[in-house]
C-alpha cells in the first residue's frame, strides 16, 4: 500500500493540493469527476493493518450521520492498494482562530504552557503513561504572558452560537451511539457563513455497549482536552466528550488552558479537581457561559450537564435530534426471536442461513441486534456482526467490516489461542483483508518451541505469496479456501455466529465469498443476513445468493424471516415503553397513528414527549404534525429536495433530482434525509434513484404544500427530465408539464412521450397520452384520432381503435374520412362488436358501389355469380403496384377485405359474398399485398365445402403463398400462412394446420402490429387443432391464458372463439365450475341467430353437461338448437356439419343411458352415425364408428359395440384423432376385459395421465358415452 503523501489520484479523482496532515492521515483538495464538485479526500500517513483498521473505522463511525455541524463523509474506496474516503470541503478556520476576530485586543503571541497542550492525537493502551500518583505538577515553561484583564469579546451572541452548534453536533453523534474522543479547537471548523463543523473521528468509538465488542478502553485523545477518566483508563461516555467542549469554552473565554504544563502534569491535575472559574484571570465573563463551562469541567462525568441542558443553557431550547436515539426500546417479535434462537440451536447440527427481510423501517437491525444480544450471554457463542454500506467502494464489501470484527477478536485473545485458528494459507488470505496482516508478525508467536514452526511456516507462505505474485484468480481462490479453513477452526470451538446487515448493497465478489464459505468444511455455523425486502428484486448480488443457497438444499438449512407491521398488542407495549406521558389516550393516539410502523411509532412518541408540559394539546397528536415538524427543522436546501421528491411521486434519478430542486450538489442534503429516514437511495451514482421513504411521508409533504410551490416543482422535475434525456422518462416529463400549469411545453411533450411509448412497445400507454393530446388540441384532430386507433389497435384493443378512428372521421377530409370509417367497420366487427359494426360497414359500403346483400338469398346468388367468373379468371397475373392504381379501386378492395374478414365468422353467407367479390376486384387490380389477402379469405371460404372444395382451396391457399414469397412482407406472409393452416384443418389434416398456424403465429407476433384479429384466429384454430390430435396438456397451457388476454381487452371476437378449447382444457383439470362459466360467455346473442362463435359454445355447454352427468340437458340443447343450425349458413361447412353429427350423437346416447327418451334418443345417435358415414371428409366416418358404438353398447349389444370399436380405432388413428382414438381403445379395453382389456386400459390410461386429466372416467362419458362403467 502507498502512503497519504504518494497519492496521486485516481481516474474519478483529481489532487488539486494538500489540506493537512496529521498523526493518522493526510487529507488533499480533489475533484470529482463523476459529479463535478470539489471534495476532501483523505488517505492514510502509515501504512499497516492497525492504521488501516481504525482508518475504515472513522469512516464507518459517521456513516449514519449527517448534521449540519458534523462533517458529512461521502464514500470509502480502495483501488489496488490505496485506501482513501472522501468528505466535504469545509472552507473555514479552526474555533478559536475564528474566535479572535471577535476579541477587543490582539490575542498573545503564544499561549502559556507546554508545547504538549497541542500534541497530535495520542493512543495509547494502559501502560502508555506513568502512574498519576507518581506525577507531581510541574512549572509553567517560558516568558510570562502579558494577559487581557477583561473579558476580550465583543459578540458574545456569536461566540455562544459558536457552542450551541457545536454541542448539537455532539448530541448528533451521541445519538448515532458514537464517543468523539478528540474535540479541540482544531477539529472545530467555522465557515465563513458561521457554521460550525466538528471534523476529524479518526478516535472515535461506540459507547453504551454498542458495536461488535463493546467499549473501546484505550486511551484516546489529546492530553489537555482529555476527560480525567479518559486519562484513568475508565469507560469514556458522553460525559468525556462534553469535558473536552468545556476545555474549548475556557479557552475561548479566557485564551488559555484550565491546565497547564506537562502532559503528564495536565493529566495528573484533571485527577484533583476542577481548575479556577474564568473570573479569576479576566473581568466581564458572561456569568452564563462561565457557569457552563466549569459545569462541563467537574471531574465526575455523572455531574456533568447533559446535552439537553447544555443547550438550554445556551439558547433555552430543546434538542432537535434527527437520529435514533441510542437506547431504543425493543419490544415484541416474540415470534421472530424465537425464529432465530430456533434456527441458532438448529447450526449446532450444521450450517444455516437466516435471511431477516422487510421494509424499510420495520426494525430488522434492532431486531437482529437484540438476537445477538442475548446471544452473547452464552459462554460458547462468538458472534461476528458486520454491515454492508452503501457508500464503499471496496472489495468484499459485504464481508470487509466482518473481517475487521474477526480480527479485533483474534487480537484480544491469547497468542497461543489465536495461532490455534489460523489457516495455513494466510498470506494469502492477508493479501484480500490487509488487516490480518499482524496476525502472522513474530509478536504474535510465543518462542516455545511448539508455536514457533507453524508462526515461521505461515510467515513464509506469506512471504512467498508476496514474492511469488500469484495470479489474480488463484490468489484469489487461495484467499477463499483460507477465509473458509479459518471460520471453520473457530466454528468447531465456539458456536459462531456471522452477522451481515444491509445486504441490498452487496456485490458480487462478496457473493462468491461466502457461496465458497458453504463448499467444503461442514462446520457449523450460522450465517445471519438481513436486507430490505423492497430491494432483493433490483439487486442481482442477493438474488444470486438467494439462488446459490436454495442450490445447496439439504446441505444448508435456510430460513426466511419476512418482518413487517408491530400488530397492536406489540405496538401498545412500544407506545408504553416510549412515551413519557401518563396519559393513555396520548399512547393510544401514538399507536393508532403509526399503524404498526416502529419507525413511525418512536418519532410520534419522541414529539409527544417534546411537548410535555406545553400549551400543545394533545389532539393535535398525528403522523402528519411529526412529519411537518420534522421538516421544518431541515436544512433550507434539505427542505428543497424533500419538496421535489414529494412531488416526483417515485424514485427519479439523483442528478435529475438535484437539477429539478435547484441544488448545485445534491449530496449533503440526500445524505441528511437519508440519515433522518426520510428518502431512500439505491447506489450513490448520478443515475442511480431516490425516493421518498414511506408513502406517508410523500404525502403528507405534498399536501402541505402551496399550489404554486407544487406547480414549481412540477415544473423543475419536468425540466430537469427533459435535459436527462431519457426516453423512458417522456411521458413523465409531460405528466409533469401538464401538472406544472405550462400547456404549450404539455403540448409539445405529449407527442414526443407518446411516439415514444409506441417505440417501446407500449401500446396503452401511447394510447394514453394520444388522448391528453386531443385534450390539449396539440395537433390536428384527425390525425391525433388516427394515432390513437392505431395504438389501441397495436394492443389488441380493437373496440376502442375503431371508437377512434370514428371520431378522428368527423375531423377528417373526405378521402381521410372514408378510410377512417372503413378501420372502424372493420375493428368494430372483428371485436365482435356486429352491431356497430354494420352501422358504419353498410353506409360505406353503398358509397364504394359495393351494396349490402339485403338477404342471405341474394348474397348466395352473388357468391355464384362472382364463383362462376372467377373460375375463368387466372390466379397469377401481372402485378402492380399501389401507386399505379386509382385510389378509388384501393379503397374498394379494402372496404371487401374488410367485410369479408368482419362478416365470415357472424354473417358467413355474406362475408363469402364480399370475399368473392374482393377476390375478383383485386386480381383485377393486380395489387400483391391486397391480392394476397383476398386469396387467403377466399382458400378457406372453399376449404368450408369439404372434399368439394379442395383442390380450388388448395389452389387459392398456394397462389396467396406464392405472392407472399415474392413481396416478403410480415403480415402478408402470415396471411398466407393462416389461409394454408385453416385450409388443412377445415380438410381434417390437423398437424398440417398445426405447423401452418404455428408459422402465421410467429410471423404476427415476431414483426407486424395491430393483428389482433388475426392472431386470435390463429390461435382458435391451433388450439382447436392440439385438442383434436390428442395434446390435450399444451393446449390446457396455451388457451388459459389467451382467453384470459381477450377478455381483459375487451375482445369478444377472441373471446368467442377461444371458449371450446378453454373449456375443454378446464374439463381435462377437472374444474367444471370453470369451464360452465367459459361455456356460458359464449352463448349470449339473438337466439334465432347461431353464428360460429355461437356454435362453439354450444359445443362446450353440451361437453360440460356430459362431463358432470346431466345428459337431459346436453340432449335438450343439441334439439333446441337444430332447426336453427341447419337454416343457418355455418351448416353449409362440411367441417361445421360433421362435429355437429358427433355432438349431436354423443348427447343422444348420453341421454339414452341416463334412461332419458332412451328409444328416441337411441335411434337419433344411430341416424346421426349414419349421416357422418355419408360425409366425404376422410374423418368424418371414424366419427360415425364411434357414435354408432357407444349406441350398440348402451343397447347392450356387446359383440357390435366392439365391432365398431374395431372400426373406429384404425379409422380414428388414420385421421390422427389422438383424444378420441385413446377414448375408443379405452372403451373396447372395458368391454373386453381379461388380461388382454386390462392391457389395453392400462395404455389408454396412460395417455390420459401424460395429458394432465385429472377426472378419465368423466372424460370418457363426456367424449364416448354409452358404455358400462
């Protein structure tokens, strides 16, 4: 490692000179190149393992702090082998130097006394100094002094706000469970505003028993600052650090020392007594500040005034502390604890993790330390307690400050005892944690003859690893195994217990290290981790070691502790514990108020008691009277930042937030609410977020502000995100424009977002701000209405696309207006939404000489007509393009695609009139893409026919391929793909359309926008097609789901047409309840009409009535609705008509064997069998088998059931109807019985099971009724 005085820099960091040095440090002036400011940045004068302990020790002792008179710390690094941190620049000049100015005369030229009284910082151990009862107080050194004989200053006001300022710093770091240990006039900083900044806790340490080990009992400090029970080795308190301010406030009001002389002599003095007050060496001593100061300088630290005191004999006010107290009360968790003592107890049988998570301000750290707390009761436990801090940038981060603990225990124990643990590779391991480095020095060693050879072999290999220079990635390695060999040593004689805090800002080194601590050894231990639950989703470190430690299974128990709200009995106990006040009906407003949240609870308590006593009435007692308050006492430029985030609404990156408040930099007043829990911040960069804390909190500030303030800040967050320049921040910075008041900047926002957003692929959300811009007028009204039709469109919303494209009609041109009315048509009918549809179709319709058949009879005499000239007209024919045609022509293609695409599923006789008349008009036009379309519309209008069909479909669907292939366009080409794929299966060839559809599939989904009709005809089809050929459990995955889609959107188009196969797929799982609600969406409409939506649900309902037993109803629908299927033109597919036989025959023997009209019944389902055995469609006559089975089975007819069977099987499995084929073996298995039946049920049940049916037996009468069970 380099020393202070040879840094140099890093890339981030420019040295522009050096600040000062001292015993442990040398602070430079350095810019900041990542955030373009000026810092201090401190690096280390020595070089060893203690000075690099302590110097990661002053950093993390002021982590949590921040107070306008405590120097603000930023961030520790360490690159390569610099260690460094860097804090605020604090331009000013030491206490008493700035006191001077204020004096009536010249100060002397030397202060009386030893050159000792301002000695660097010592520390030292107990042996460090002579007995104080060998000491004798020694003569002053040098000339006398010529002293002032009145009291020198003229502004006591000022020279008491000095103090005050300085004891709310103190009381700041009192809070955060923090000692000084050094306060002197040098480490007393005021500015030239007068703000007085305590620096320098390179001695500092905890107090109260907090932290890892307790008191830190050396002595610290400077002689003639020094607390006497400083110098005597006893427990320093907040006392000692209130002693050194009294020395400081002598000083300044007398220009000398209490005590003088000696270091030794000073210290031997302090033991004696107090020193003579002010008055006895000057006149005219504020009575009031000379009270204090001898106050501060009683020997006894339990006399001492308290801070409290202390500033109410400064400004007679109380202290404003923005910190948690030191001695928090801990309640409740009764549940938790026990989790964790259970899961300690369970480490003495091997290795667990605990991972303790919640929201912020739940208490997972109070809780976790009252855990270790009573841990350390135990003889045998050693507990390792370390934080992860956001602000380092160091390697292992996770882990560094739990090393630091390690080696503070390892250090107090016994050469012997430590020498025990030591792993035999430490010098490598010394390479990754420097502070181990003095655990292989020879001191540590005793020369006994036992101990010396492993000291000398561990000091060689460190040598060696220091010469050798291994790589990178095998030191590395070696380091892993050594850290793991020594925590397993140390775990097989204690039971060990490591402690991580703040795990959300680990890294993945860190991670790495402790995978590796689980390899290996199998010691015991626990491993205790604890981190918001807010952050486990952004931080990809913890959600690796989540996924490493589920790895491990077995081998590592892990536990998971999710901490969240107190409930009442644990937050009545926590009121009790904090509020000061008798009163219960104070408590119980406390509790009532913070809802569970500790946090919340103790800064309500904290205020309460604050008012003890004052004209405050107790009613006023809210969250919101605390948080205002809190605000209040905030910094001007905190104030400012809070206001900003509160408006924000959410996290916003921390560069925008400091340029939207107006801040030059943002750090010091984000540290100050972070350290208050009042913002929450997820890294440290300029891009990384921050937020508002709680929601409470975000809304309580902006309630309170005033409109305009509001509009301000609206107003700053919009620009600032505006010169962010991040896209996915447009449509924000509009919402902020608009909520700022500033219309014309709204305006111009708006449509940017907006076309942004389509980008992006969010669709709803361009829709969204298309309709802010009609609002505003941004643009021309046509246009904006067109923009927002084709972002419902793109999102599938095809009702409210053609309710936009309507209304943008009214703004339009005529030319504009009329294709705007045409997409609206269009959407209106492939949603579903006929109705409507045909209200703007029809009219549109007769201005393009395109007239609506008036009956189903002139629409089937134009089928013929157009049929009978397209026969004659060739299917290739030269192509053009759209830009050589007249625009009339266009449309009028576009308006017969539209109708015939719109019409085929509801009116099927009329969209084939419109599919045969576009067919002819654009293969007059020669158009590809729109000649195209119309052979695909027509190849499956033919392939309806049948066998008849066939060869004219196959032609169609082959010359819409070839067209398809020579344009090489996306839509074109799943059109294409849709016509071959329904093509097959209206010709029973279901893997065919299988592939062909999942081909058109991929197409629309991978590389076109606004097929929503489209894709929810391929994925009808598909579906229907899965369930035919037997995959019943990829259908029961897909069509959940996409039915789910259709009608979140509102689609009923989708929606009807995914019924059959969703509610065949809830049957399989065996949720009826589900599958009747399915079958029912489908069934609503004109009961005189039956359209193929219709005809699907039908379907279902009947398979649902079968599959629960209730054969009467299946058999009552399938007659109710005949008449009204075979008048309709659905009837006139051989596709429609041939399922519709087998349903109707299936529920005709259903009914006869639940003893329904059994003679009619029976004699129907046999009249149906003989009708599919006259159908030409290939599957149609395996159909007829199996009907014509299950009715000679319910007739009892044994031998002709199985010889149907035996018909039906190979016929079934011919036309690749897997379901069906394994349902008619099943059955033939029953019937034949023995050996050779059970065989074969045992097969066919098989099928059933890969499949995911769950009910066969229900199945089994739903598809193949008849048969005994």
């Amino acid at each position: 490692m380099q020393a202070g005085e040879g840094f140099r820099g890093t890339k981030r960091f420019v040295v522009e000179g050096c600040l000062g040095a001292g015993g442990m440090g040398v602070v430079h002036r350095a810019r900041d190149l990542e955030r373009g400011e000026v810092v201090a940045l401190k690096t280390m004068s020595r070089v060893d393992p203690e000075t690099l302990l302590r110097f990661k020790k002053e950093f993390r002792s002021l982590a949590d702090i921040s107070h306008p008179n405590v120097v603000q710390l930023y961030e520790l690094f360490s690159e390569g082998d610099q260690w460094f941190f860097t804090m605020e620049l604090v331009d000013g000049v030491d206490l008493l130097t700035w006191g001077q100015s204020s004096m009536t005369m010249p100060p002397p030229a030397a202060i009386p006394g030893d050159a000792d009284d301002y000695a660097p910082t010592m520390l030292a151990d107990g042996q460090a100094f002579p007995r104080f009862d060998s000491l004798r107080p020694q003569p002053m050194t040098g000339p006398p002094q010529q002293m002032p004989r009145r009291f020198p200053v003229r502004d006591v006001a000022r020279l008491r706000d000095a103090f005050r300022q300085l004891a709310r710093g103190l009381i700041a770091i009192h809070n955060a469970g923090k000692l000084h240990r050094d306060v002197k006039p040098p480490n007393v900083i005021v500015t030239r505003s007068g703000r007085v900044v305590l620096l320098d806790f390179g001695v500092a340490s905890d107090f109260a028993g907090r932290g890892g080990h307790g008191v830190d009992e050396s002595m610290a400090g400077t002689p003639a600052y020094m607390a006497p029970e400083q110098a005597s080795l006893r427990r320093a308190t907040p006392a000692s650090d209130w002693y050194a301010m009294g020395v400081v406030l002598y000083e300044a009001l007398t220009t000398r020392l209490p005590f003088e002389g000696s270091a030794p002599s000073i210290l031997f003095q302090k033991q004696r007594g107090a020193p003579p007050p002010p008055s006895k060496h000057l006149e005219g001593v504020p009575p009031d500040l000379e009270r204090l100061a001898m106050a501060l300088l009683n020997p006894d630290p339990r006399v001492r005034p308290t801070g409290e005191e202390i500033l109410a004999e400064l400004e007679g006010e109380r202290v404003a502390a923005l910190s948690t107290p030191v001695e928090a009360a801990f309640v409740g968790r009764h549940d938790q604890l026990r989790a964790l003592h259970d899961a300690f107890e369970a480490s003495a049988g091997g290795r667990v993790v605990v991972m303790l998570h919640g929201p912020s301000g739940m208490g997972k750290s109070a809780l976790a330390s009252r855990f270790l707390g009573e841990l350390s009761a135990k003889q045998d436990a050693l507990v390792l307690s370390g934080r992860c801090y956001e602000r380092e940038a160091v390697p292992f981060k996770a882990v560094d400050s739990v090393v630091d603990e390690l080696r503070h225990w390892l250090s107090r124990l016994p050469r012997e005892d430590a020498a025990a643990f030591l792993p035999h590779d430490l010098g490598a391991l010394v390479r990754v944690f420097p502070v181990l480095g003095h655990l292989h020095v020879d001191s540590l060693y005793p020369p006994s003859p036992s101990m010396m050879p492993p000291a000398t072999e561990r000091a060689e290999r460190a040598e060696r690893a220091e010469r050798d220079g291994a790589t990178g990635h095998e030191l590395r390695r070696r380091a892993f195994v050594a850290f793991r060999e020594l925590l397993t040593n140390i775990a097989r004689a204690y039971r060990l217990v490591v402690h991580i805090d703040d795990l959300q800002w680990c890294d993945a080194d860190s991670v790495q290290l402790l995978e590796s601590l689980f390899g290996g050894s199998k010691a015991p231990w626990l491993l205790l981790c604890t981190h918001r639950s807010e952050d486990a989703a952004s931080c990809a470190p913890l959600a690796d070691l989540r996924k490493a430690i589920a790895k491990l299974g077995d081998e590592c128990k892990a536990r998971e502790i999710d901490l969240r709200e107190l409930s009442r009995s644990e937050s009545d106990e926590l009121a009790r514990a904090l509020v000061d006040a008798d009163d219960p009906g104070v408590r119980d407003m406390v509790t009532a108020e913070a809802c569970g949240n500790p946090l919340f609870l103790a800064e309500l308590a904290r205020w309460a008691n604050e008012r003890v006593g004052s004209t405050d009435d107790a009613g006023h007692l809210s969250l919101e009277h605390v948080i205002l308050d809190r605000v209040a006492r905030l910094t001007p430029e905190a104030r400012l930042l809070l206001e900003t985030l509160s408006v924000a609404g959410g996290p916003i990156a921390q560069s925008v937030a400091a340029r939207a408040a107006a801040l030059e930099t943002l750090r010091t007043p984000a540290l100050a609410l972070r350290s208050a829990r009042m913002v929450v911040t997820r890294g440290l960069g300029n891009d990384d977020p921050i937020e508002i804390a709680h929601a409470r909190i975000r809304d309580t500030i902006k309630k309170s502000l005033a409109e305009d303030r509001r509009k301000a800040c609206h107003a700053g967050i919009a620009r600032a995100l505006a010169a962010h320049d991040t896209r996915a921040d447009l449509d924000v910075v509009f919402e902020h424009f608009l909520a700022a008041g500033d219309l014309e900047s709204a305006k111009s926002s708006v449509l940017v977002a907006a076309e942004a957003a389509e980008e992006s692929l969010a669709f709803l959300r361009a829709a969204a701000l298309y309709r802010h811009a009609i609002r505003l007028r941004a643009g021309a009204l046509g246009a904006l209405h067109r923009k927002l039709g084709d972002a419902f469109a793109n999102a599938e919303r095809l009702g409210d696309a053609a309710d936009a494209y309507l209304a943008g009609a009214a703004h339009a041109s005529a030319n504009e207006a009329l294709e705007l009315r045409i997409l609206a048509a269009e959407d209106y009918l492939k949603s579903g939404r006929d109705e409507r549809g045909l209200s703007v179709l029809v009219p549109v319709l007769e201005e393009v000489d395109l007239p609506y058949p008036r009956s189903q009879k002139r629409a089937l005499a134009s089928i013929l007509w157009h049929e009978a000239k397209l026969r004659t007209a060739p299917l290739r024919r030269r192509l053009r393009s759209p830009q050589s045609l007249r625009g009339r022509d266009l449309v009028r293609i576009d308006v017969a695609y539209a109708a015939s695409t719109g019409l085929s599923m509801s009116d099927p006789m009329r969209g084939a009139d419109y599919a045969s008349r576009g067919l002819w008009l654009a293969l007059e036009a020669g158009e590809p893409v729109r000649t195209c379309r119309a052979l695909a519309v027509a190849a499956g209008n033919t392939a309806a026919r049948g066998e008849g069909g066939r060869k004219r479909a196959e032609e169609l669907a082959r010359a819409a391929q070839r067209i398809a292939q020579e344009i090489d366009e996306p839509r074109t080409r799943a059109l294409a793909h849709l016509a071959a794929g329904i093509v097959h299966f209206l010709l029973g060839e279901w893997r065919g359309a299988i592939s062909e559809l999942g081909l058109a599939d991929g197409s629309l989904r991978e590389s076109c926008r606004a097929v929503a009709w489209e894709l929810a005809t391929t994925q009808s089809w598909s579906l229907n097609a899965l369930i035919l050929v037997g995959d019943l459990q990829t259908a029961s995955v897909r069509a959940p789901g996409l039915l789910d889609e259709a009608r979140g959107r509102e689609d009923r188009f989708a929606t009807m047409h995914l019924v059959y196969s969703t509610c065949i797929s809830r049957l399989a799982a065996d949720d009826v309840a589900g599958a009747l609600e399915i079958a029912s969406v489908g069934r609503a409409g004109d009961p005189g009409v039956l359209t193929a939506g219709q005809w699907a649900a039908l379907l279902s309902a009947c398979s649902v009535d079968r599959y629960r037993g209730d054969a009467a109803a299946a058999w009552q629908r399938t007659r109710a609705e005949s008449k009204v299927l075979e008048k309709s033109m659905l009837w006139q597919s051989a596709t429609v008509r041939t399922f519709s036989c087998y349903e109707r025959g299936l529920s005709a023997i259903a009914a006869a064997a639940a003893g329904h009209d059994r003679r009619a019944a029976l004699r129907a389902a046999e009249g149906w069998a003989r009708a599919l055995g006259r159908e030409r469609l290939k599957f149609a006559p395996a159909l007829g088998h199996l009907i014509q089975a299950g009715a000679s089975a319910a007739r009892g007819n044994r031998g002709d059931a199985l010889r149907a069977l035996d018909a039906a099987i190979p016929a079934l499995e011919t036309a690749d109807l897997g379901y069906l084929s394994a349902c008619a073996r099943h059955r033939k298995g029953e019937l034949l019985g023995g050996d050779a039946g059970k065989r074969i049920v045992e097969q066919s049940s098989a099928f059933f099971s890969q499949q995911g049916i769950v009910r066969p037996e229900r199945c089994l009468a739903m598809s193949a009724p008849g048969f005994p069970s």
